[in-house]
C-alpha cells in the first residue's frame, strides 16, 4: 500500500528518533538530515546528465547503503560525503559533521549498528523523491521542514532557535509585500538566517523566483540552511556564516551594506552580549545613527540592522522581536521615537505567547517599509494574541489566524478589539509607548454580578441583550423570557427543558437550514472544480483557491464564524484531504487497491486483509451494498443481545458461591468445554442439581447461539468482501470521482459544520442557563429554606431527648 506523506513523515521520524539514544536533538539534527540531504539528491539528480547538482557514484546515497553493516562505516560515510561536496562546492557544508565520532555514536558495534539503521530508515521504498509530482519540489523539502520542527520541539529551550515556526514565517511573507515582486532581480535577506525557513517562505509568496540571501552565525546550522535551499529548489541561494552585527557578509564594492528588496529576520531575543566585536559609535555602515541600543539588550540592534539592509525609499520588512521593545524606556525610547518620526514602522502585530521554540515570553511583528514613509501617518495594530490552538508543549497559529491577520493587515481593516489605524498624533500623546493594549482594548468584558437579582429574582436585561443568538431569533426570545421589572427578564420556560425547547425551535430550525443552504449552493459550485484534479494541478493553489471561496460564502451568513468555518475545511485538509490531493496528482483517480502486510512480534508477515489509498470501504459498502451492510449489522445487534443477556447471567450467577463461578478458568473466562464437563458432571443427579443445570444449560446455548451467529458474520463480510475488490475493479474514473469528492471530501465537511452549527447553538443555550441558574434563587428564598431546614433539625432534635 502507498504510504501517504504524512504517515511517511512520522514514520521517518519515530523510527531516526528511536536510534538517538543519550544524543541531544540539536546534534542530533546533523546526521539524520544530512543523511537526508543525500538520499534526496541522489534520486532527484543522479544519472541525470543535464542535473546542476552532480551525484558522482562514490558520493551518492548507494554507496551510504553499501557501508552498511562494515566496521568502518563512519569513515565511509565521511569519504561519501566529501566526494559529494568537492563535486558541487559544498566543502565545509555537507561534510562538516563526523559520521565516525565514537563519542557521539558510540563506539565498535554500537556505532555500526546505529548508523546501519540510520541508513536502513531512507531506504523505505516510499521515500523516492525522483517520483514525485505533486508540488514540484516542495513536498520534498517539506519531509526536511517536519524533521526541523520536530527537532526543534526536541531540543529545548536553550537550542531550539534555530526554526521558525511555519505559520509565523508565512505571516511575515504574506504581510510584506512580496506577493508583488515581478522581476527576479528583486531580492529578499534573512540576516539570521537559521535553517532558513523563514526565507523560503518569502520566495514561496513570490510569484517569480527572487533572489535569496542569508547569514546565519552558527556554522552547523548555516549549513542546515544551504542544504534546506538545496531541497527546496533553491540551490542559487546565498547563505553566508558569520555574526551579522559585527562582521555583515553582504556588502557593496565600495564596502557599504548591500540592501535589499525585502527582508525578514527571527534574531535571538534581548541579546546581551551584541557588541562583541562591535563598536556602535563607529559603525562603518551608520547603522546606529537613530541611536546605540543599550549593552546588554540587542533587540534594536538587530532592528536598525534589518532596518539600513532594506533599499531606500522601497524596501520592506518584518522581524520578529519581545513585546519590551514597544514600551521599554531609555536608548530604546530615543531610538523607538526616531523611527515611529520617519515613518518607517509601518505595522505592530501581537502574537501569542509561546510560539516559539527558544523562549516561550509572548513577541510581536514589526512591519517595515521604507516606501512613503515620510508620508505615513499612523501605524497600524493588530492584538492576535488570543488566536491560537495548543501542539503539545507549544502554542501554534492555526489556518483562520493566520489568514484573520493576513486579511485584517493587508485591508487596514478596523476590528474593535482587535486591530486599528493608530495615528502618530496619538502615539506622540503617548511619548511614543507603542505598547499594543494602550490602543486597542481586547479584554474580555467581565461577567458583573447583579445584587438586586441575586435578592429578587430576575435576569438582567442587560445580560440578556449582549446575547448574540438572541438578536437574530426575536421570536425564541419572546417565548423564553417575560418582563419582570424594567430591567429584568423571568424565564418562561424550566431550566431542565431549556435545551430541547431552543434546539427544535423554528428560527433555530432556519437558521440551520439557510447556513447549510449556503454550504450546498458552495459545494455545487465546486464540484467541477474538485473533479478537475490532474498531474498538473498545484495543491496550493488549489487549496486556497477553495478555501477562500468558503470563506466568501460564508462572510454574511448571521451568527456564522466565517473564520471557524474555513478552519473545518483547512482542519480536514491537513488531517486526509491533502494525501488524497497528493495521491490523485501521482496516480489519478484511480481507486487501487492493497494488501496489507504487517510484521508480528516474531517478525513475520501477516496478511490483514486490504485497504484502498483515497476511497474507504465504508463509503463503497453505503453506495452498492446496503442490504448486505445492513444484513451484517442485524446479525451484529442479534450478537450483542446474546452478548448482554450472557453478561447479566454472569453478574446473576458469578458471584462467590454462584455456579457459573464454578466453571471460571484462571483467566476468569468461561469456555464451552469446561461448561460442558460442568452439565456431564451434575447430570448424574438432575433431581438435586435442577435450577444448576438450567443456567448451565441456558448459558451453553447462549455461547452456540453466540458461535453461529459469529460464523455467519463472518461468511457474510467475506462475502462482502469479495463483491467489493469485484466492484473496485468495475469503478469508473467518473465512478471514483463521484464517490470521493461527493461521499467523502464534502461529506466529511458538511457533517463538521453541522457539528459547528450546533455548537453555536450549545454556547447560546449555556449562557442562557448559567445566567438563569445564577438567579435562580433570590437570597430571601434562600435565607426562608435555610430556616425551614433549622426548624426541622431543632425539632428531631427534640424528639431525641436534646433542648436546644
């Protein structure tokens, strides 16, 4: 069976982790990618006489297979590795890490078997990347993208700094501009670089191939980056090592800074030691000139670098900084109040906290563009911090708040609580604090406690009124609530049938309807659409071709998260429909079937029975054969039935002295033989063992009955099973494209957002109890039952003999 790439990806993953033994994750990273790197350009570029990248045979991934198993298979790694850089100019790249270090390995047996495996992994058939046509090239990297992650979640704190997280890098590219970049002269800069994620994201934005450049100070992970570029089609990029601050690589002839088109850039946060090899008052590139940072914080060095790397009165930019660099005093206020004058912050964005994998404080998005900046007269905020789902240890952007910021930057859209246009008139009030909550107001109003309903009854009004649902179904409102007082609602109907009397009412009943109304007349249009899927089609723009046009349908749909929404269908895209896309791209709409074979624990084969890449059994079953599914489950609720009136005879008879206890094994199970030897033993007297040998029996025809029935269920799901392979073989291409695009994909989407229809629904109906229980009872009632309580227990106490 096919292996669709995100099962390979953890695959891949689960089976290099296990071999890293006491090893750390960073250094980890080294061998398991590097290994990577030359499996991959083996198949994309040996015996290929017109490839750029030349795979000599001593340096292709072939002769990392024949090392395995020999004694001396870290030195011959070495040798396959320096042979592969001395053909294509990446000595000191790919060969810089030492396959044959006995300290890191292990040493003798240990280290060849280690590496053995390590080796072993990339040969999964699966992985040949010179087969694969989905996306071009960036499915290829996108293996090397998850092997980063996962090693920077591994890593640490402390070492973890060497990936940006992939939602925040396609924020940052979508939000500078270089969607508009036309010439391939343009050029795009990362000055700390790391494995160069981040940049790629900037190039994938580009509708032409830019130029990319980066510097990384660490050698081990500059090289990350060369090989990441490599991978992913950019093997053109320039990426530089050393410490951008003191020694940039990328100058002009006459030695000023080269600068740049666009730049983005993730710097190490509050920097203490950036001066090391610096003087700022003499920097010969004036990048200190709106003033010094302060010594042990480099937070705006970075800044005022990125900032004079960007061309003049054009460049654009976005880096990524701790929140202390909007509001922090001193140095940094003088610098802050110099840029916020010229005009070239263009945006503040607040992210969550904890997204990144060197520190888990909450950071931001500076938006630079040099283009008017004279001109600008305000900045534009957006507070994104409360938009993000939890990943295991670290906070993660989902598709709706990426695409939320996107949209809401790119349209300078106003959003109460939300994002604004701040002008510099008020920033300047404020002495230039640029502290996003002194602007926009995104706490969550608080819940107040109404004193006079807690004493007399009633709902507020005021409580009532803010409820969403509420404005749309006038109706329902009417018919739950009454006028107490002028301020105060009482409910009409009990709490307990609050919840079945909102959810069958009309207007909610409508209200459904238009929303799945809205959803048909979306999937109509786009059925076509979904069955044009071909060798050449682009899964990205595919999938944002759709995802926006769902989200447009939705946008004035009442009470509908439009964002929510579009985050079902991105949700079930990452999840089954991208490997389904990807599979269609490879193979078409083909609905092949295959064995699956699995190893027991002794190793051997098992055949557990087949499966199909992109269309279920269950969905073929349902369309062709729903008496015989229907036949099955019949039999199945006759086995449970037998099943239960089994385990309530256990639960009758099993006790310590009952006699179905009796014929229990070791294992506390009852099997036929031993309940028969049971029924043989008392039949030698009836008379005395009667009521024993009626439940005896009974319970023995119960597990016939149970055997039989289990047998036909058996021969009945055989039988299905051989008319379905008869019937996958028959499938059409039209047949295929009919069940998976119309049974499964909007199947699947329209079943989640009827579950989002009713969770809005739920949240309304949960407000509305929670405030009638919180006033259920006014104090004076309470106060009465409290009494009435007091004269019951004086009274029993009487009784007893006690004076109170």
């Amino acid at each position: 069976m096919a292996m669709k790439k995100t099962q390979l990806y953890t695959h891949l993953w689960e089976a290099a982790n296990a071999l890293r033994g006491g090893m750390d994750a960073s250094q980890y990273k080294d061998y398991v990618l590097t290994i990577l790197f030359v499996k991959y350009v083996t198949d994309r570029y040996k015996n290929d006489p017109y490839a750029d990248f030349v795979v000599p045979e001593d340096g292709s991934f072939d002769a990392l297979v024949e090392a395995k198993g020999k004694p001396d298979i870290g030195e011959r790694i070495n040798k396959v590795l320096s042979r592969l850089a001395e053909e294509n100019e990446l000595k000191g790249v790919i060969d810089l890490v030492d396959f044959d270090d006995s300290t890191k390995l292990g040493s003798g047996k240990e280290k060849v078997d280690r590496l053995t495996k390590l080796i072993a992994i990339f040969e999964n058939p699966e992985l040949n990347f010179s087969k694969n046509r989905a996306e071009g090239d960036d499915i290829l990297g996108d293996v090397y993208e998850y092997f980063m992650k996962k090693f920077a979640t591994e890593a640490g704190k402390s070492k973890g700094q060497f990936y940006t997280p992939a939602e925040v890098s396609r924020v940052m590219a979508k939000i500078i501009g270089v969607e508009n970049a036309n010439s391939p002269d343009q050029t795009a800069y990362d000055p700390t670089c790391g494995s160069g994620s981040l940049l790629l994201k900037v190039a994938d934005e580009a509708p032409v191939e830019i130029s990319l450049y980066g510097q990384e100070i660490d050698i081990n992970v500059a090289n990350l980056a060369r090989m990441n570029m490599i991978l992913h089609g950019k093997p053109y990029a320039v990426i530089e090592q050393g410490n951008t601050l003191s020694n940039p690589k990328f100058k002009n002839k006459d030695g000023s800074l080269k600068t740049f088109d666009f730049a983005v850039a993730n710097p190490p946060f509050s920097q203490k030691n950036w001066m090391n090899g610096l003087v700022p008052e003499n920097d010969p590139y004036h990048r200190f000139d709106d003033g010094i940072p302060p010594a042990k914080n480099g937070d705006y060095a970075f800044l005022l670098h990125l900032i004079k790397s960007l061309k003049p009165g054009k460049g654009k930019g976005a880096i990524i900084l701790p929140h202390g660099v909007l509001f922090r005093g001193g140095a940094e206020a003088k610098i802050r109040r110099n840029l916020v004058r010229k005009g070239y912050i263009k945006g503040i964005i607040g992210l969550p906290p904890n997204l990144f994998y060197g520190t888990g404080i909450p950071a931001i998005i500076m938006v630079i563009d040099k283009e008017n900046a004279h001109a600008r007269k305000g900045i534009f905020m957006i507070d994104a911090s409360k938009g993000f789902r939890k990943d295991g240890p670290k906070n993660r952007l989902r598709e709706r708040d990426i695409h939320k910021i996107v949209t809401t930057f790119v349209n300078f859209e106003e959003i109460p609580g939300y994002s604004r246009m701040v002008s510099l008139e008020e920033i300047e009030k404020n002495d230039y604090n640029l502290n996003i909550p002194r602007y926009i107001d995104s706490t969550e109003e608080e819940d107040i406690q109404d004193i006079h309903a807690h004493l007399h009854g009633g709902i507020p009004k005021r409580d009532i009124d803010k409820i969403e649902g509420l404005k749309i179904f006038k109706s329902l409102k009417k018919e739950l609530f009454e006028e107490k007082e002028d301020r105060y609602y009482q409910l009409k109907v009990g709490i307990e049938l609050l919840q079945d009397f909102i959810e069958n009412h009309g207007e909610v009943d409508k209200f459904k309807d238009n929303a799945l109304r809205v959803f048909k007349n979306w999937k109509e249009g786009k059925i076509a659409f979904l069955k044009s899927i071909e060798s050449n089609t682009k899964s990205k723009q595919f999938i944002k071709e759709l995802s926006e046009s769902l989200l447009d349908a939705f946008r004035s749909v009442a009470l509908v998260d439009e964002y929510a929404v579009y985050q079902i269908l991105m949700d079930y895209w990452d999840e089954e429909m991208k490997d389904d896309v990807y599979m269609i791209i490879e193979n078409g709409w083909e609905a092949k079937t295959y064995r699956i074979i699995e190893k027991n624990k002794k190793g051997k084969n098992v055949d557990k029975g087949w499966t199909c890449d992109i269309l279920p059994k269950e969905i073929v079953t349902s369309e062709f054969f729903n008496d015989e599914k229907r036949e099955i489950e019949e039999l199945e609720a006759k086995r449970e039935e037998i099943q239960r009136e089994m385990e309530e005879m256990k639960e009758e008879y099993g006790g310590e002295e009952g006699i179905l206890e009796e014929v229990k094994n070791e294992k506390g199970n009852i099997t036929k033989k031993d309940l028969q030897l049971k029924i043989n033993e008392l039949r030698w007297n009836p008379s005395e063992f009667k009521e024993e040998l009626e439940i005896l029996t009974k319970y023995h025809n119960l597990m016939n009955k149970e055997s039989e029935i289990k047998k036909k269920i058996k021969e009945k799901e055989k039988e299905l099973d051989e008319k379905l392979l008869r019937k996958y073989a028959e499938l059409t291409e039209d047949d295929v494209k009919r069940l998976v695009v119309e049974k499964k994909w909007l199947k699947r989407l329209e079943d989640d957002l009827k579950d989002e229809l009713d969770d809005i629904i739920l949240e309304m109906v949960n407000r509305i109890k929670e405030l009638a229980e919180r006033y259920a009872e006014p104090l004076p009632e309470i106060e009465r039952e409290v009494e009435e309580y007091e004269k019951k227990v004086k009274e029993h106490l009487k009784v007893m003999g006690f004076e109170i």
